[in-house]
C-alpha cells in the first residue's frame, strides 16, 4: 500500500504538469498502469453531439475510422449518466440494446471502473474507463476516485483560457469586430499558383517532309545537334527507283534527240522534230531533277542547332507518317521561357510585366523569378482535360535558365485588392454562377 500511495502521488503530479490535453490523456490511459492492473483504458470526452473517444492505451494515434471507435462511441452515447458516481462498476448488464452488448462482449472485457473526469463542481468534461477481467474492489476504487479527481483538476485546468481581458465583455466585442472590419480593409497583392513548364520561346518543329514510313532515327531525345545534321531518315525504295527510272527516261530522250539532229543534215524533214524532242528531253530533266529532290528529302537534317526533343526511337521505327506531321521538335536552351497554364476557374486580372515565381520540381528550394511577358485571353483544352489560359512569362536575372521541359508551380502576381476580396472571391464567384446575379 505505501508503494500504491507513492505512486498515486507521481500520478498527480504529472498530470498537474501536463502542457497539453493530448499529454494528459496520454498519462490517463497508460500511466495509470502502474497504479492499477488493468486491460484496456478509454477516455472519452463530452460534447454537444455525444461522447467522443479521445485516447486508447497502447495506441499512439487513434484512428477514427475504424469499428472499435464507432463501437466504443455508441456503448458510451448509451452508459452515460450526467448523475453518475464519480467511480462507479458498470458490466454488460446495463445494457438494453443487443447489438451493444455484443459489441461489448467482443472489444471489452466484463469487469469495468468508470470514471467522472472533471472539476469538483460542475459538469463532467469527460470520463475514464478502466476494464478488466478480474472484480474491481474497494481499496483500488478509492485510489482511482483520488486519481480521478487530480485527473479532472488537470483537465479543468488546461480547458480554461488565462488571458487576460482589460476592457468589459459589449466592449470587447465591439474592439473586437472594429478590428476584424479594419483588417479586412487592408491592401494586399492578390496572386494565384498555376502548374508551368519551361518551353522554347521559338521551337523549331520537324515535320514528315513526304508520305512515308520511318526507316532510321539517327539522333537521341535530348540530344545536341548542329545545323546540317541528319535527324532520321524514310524509306526510300520508292523514291529510289523513280529516280532510276528518271535517269534511264532522260537517257532515252538524249539518244533520240542526237539522233534527229545527226540525221537532220541529210533529211530536213527531220528539223521540224528537233524542238518536240528538244522539250521533251527538258521535261526529262525536270523529271529527274524532281525525282532527286524527292530522294535527298527522304534524310532530314537540322536546319539549325540546339537539343532534340521527341519520344523513344523504337516509337517511331517503322512508323508511316503523313506530309507535315510533327515528329521532332529543336530548341535552343537560350531562348527558354516559362509557359504557364492558368485555369479559367483561377483566373485573376493581370497586366504585362507582373511578376513571376517559378518553384521547380527538380529543385524546390530555389525559386526562380521571372516577368510576365504575353497573356492568352482565350481559353484552350490543357492536357488535364481543363480549360486554361496560356501565359508567357521570361526569366530574368543572370546564369543559364532553367532546363528545357522542367514542370515548375508558378506564382503569379496581380493588383493590389482589400483582404476582404482576396477572402471571399472565390465564394463570391461561386454564389454570382449559382444564383445568377
């Protein structure tokens, strides 16, 4: 007993030191232990809509959403009693509903001390429970009555507000909304987060030049080329051998106009043949001329240097693709700029130059500042399946920008507006859209 009484008075003295609610239920339902055996320990407190369960030993962060707490929650809607004994026994008896102490007989054992939890007068905050499966007897119920009371002080205690008030109740409440009224008058610069990417001021798209099938890529995604360099490269059978057939057209042109001229010298009926055979051998010419244009197009090279952008090679090997069809894309690192996707839903009034805040994925941390430099005022389809507007914003500041196809959350600054607007625009637009005025 003198052990018993030693640690009863550990007890209270660290739940008079609690800081917290959440610390002091800690010490309710697990440090109790170590004054009196027992299973399993609930405290719950009381609020407008019924008992809520507030802590469970042996679990460090009480899931809500769970059987056991809705259980527990109706087992105390049903057990609580304004007019309770501080420390009563309660057992399954008790209960009318079946359903209840059925779920009694799953979670809790048979044997269970219920605790008042509050100030010595009043209305109890809260309440402990203790279970067990051996009969509680008079000696703990007394030390658990003490305990329950330095308990329910501790909890007074940290439910009451020390502040202290220097004008009356009306006139605080008056200063009170006073304040609220010029606070929400205060100017602040209304800004909106939309998703971004780094793209290239001026892309130069690579496109399909003739109908054919992919036969070769000859570069990597992200490559660096240079102007003149081979990108892939089309089938070009077909081309081939229509300039073949070109060549050996032209060469059967040239064989029959040497002939008419040579036998021109002996027959001058022959010279009136000359000029049809003439423009025949030129349209032959042409013939090849164009056949051999068709066969060097069939290998696209760069029309100027910078980085490769397009998907895997093995997604376009073997591939058909149609006359202008974008199949790569060269940008220049030193023309990066941000474009930014505002959605219509976000939209906000904005004027060139505004500024811009740019947080990379790839680097958090480091946010990078830009201005505001073009704004789309018509909406288009994004990637998400949201309408937005495109916004062009330009890097400023020294160094190399950003990487080419970075995904960045941009920050975009608008007019100065009231707190107040910045507040409620949001639901303001929302109830103009749904009432309709």
């Amino acid at each position: 007993m003198p052990q018993r009484l030693a640690t009863l008075i550990q007890l209270e003295q660290e739940a008079r030191q609690a800081p917290t609610r959440e610390a002091l239920s800690f010490i309710m339902v697990n440090r109790t232990a170590r004054l009196l055996p027992y299973t399993i320990a609930l405290f719950w407190t009381r609020q407008p809509a019924g008992p809520r369960l507030a802590a469970v030993s042996g679990v460090p962060a009480l899931d809500r959403n769970t059987p056991f707490v809705d259980a527990m929650e109706q087992l105390l809607a049903n057990l609580d009693r304004p007019a309770q004994p501080p420390v009563a026994t309660i057992d399954p008896g008790l209960i009318e509903a079946p359903e209840l102490r059925s779920e009694w007989e799953e979670y809790l054992p048979p044997q269970v001390l219920a605790c008042r939890i509050g100030p010595p007068a009043g209305e109890p905050l809260g309440g402990l429970w203790l279970a067990r499966d051996e009969p509680w007897s008079e000696a703990e119920m007394a030390l658990v009555e003490t305990l329950a009371g330095a308990y329910g002080h501790a909890l007074a205690a940290l439910e009451r507000s020390p502040r202290r008030h220097f004008l009356p109740g009306r006139n605080r409440r008056l200063a009170a909304a006073a304040i609220a009224c010029a606070a929400l008058a205060i100017p602040v610069p209304q800004s909106v987060l939309a998703p971004a990417t780094v793209v290239d001021r001026d892309p130069l798209v690579v496109a399909a030049p003739l109908d054919g099938v992919i036969e070769a890529v000859e570069v990597e995604p992200n490559q660096r080329v240079a102007a003149g360099e081979p990108l892939f490269r089309l089938e070009d059978t077909s081309a081939r051998s229509r300039l073949e057939l070109a060549v050996k057209a032209l060469a059967v042109a040239e064989a029959e106009l040497l002939k008419a001229r040579q036998e021109a010298f002996s027959d001058p009926g022959q010279k009136a043949r000359l000029a049809l055979l003439e423009a025949h051998l030129a349209q032959r010419i042409a013939e090849r001329d164009h056949a051999a244009a068709l066969l060097a197009r069939t290998r696209v090279r760069a029309e100027r240097g910078g980085f490769v952008l397009f998907t895997d090679p093995n997604d376009w090997l073997g591939r058909p693709v149609a006359t202008g069809e974008r199949v790569m894309t060269i940008t220049d690192p030193e023309r990066a700029e941000l474009e930014i996707r505002l959605p219509v839903a976000d939209a906000i009034p904005l004027t060139d130059g505004a500024p811009v805040t740019a947080w990379f994925n790839a680097d958090p941390l480091r946010p990078v500042e830009a201005r505001l430099r073009r704004i789309g005022y018509e909406a288009y389809e994004a990637p998400d399946g949201l309408f937005a507007y495109r916004l062009k914003a330009a890097f400023i500041g020294e160094g190399v920008p950003p990487r080419i196809g970075l995904q960045a959350t941009a920050k975009v600054r608008g007019e100065r507006v009231t707190l107040f607007w910045y507040l409620l625009r949001r639901p303001v637009t929302a109830l103009r859209q749904g009432v309709g005025f």
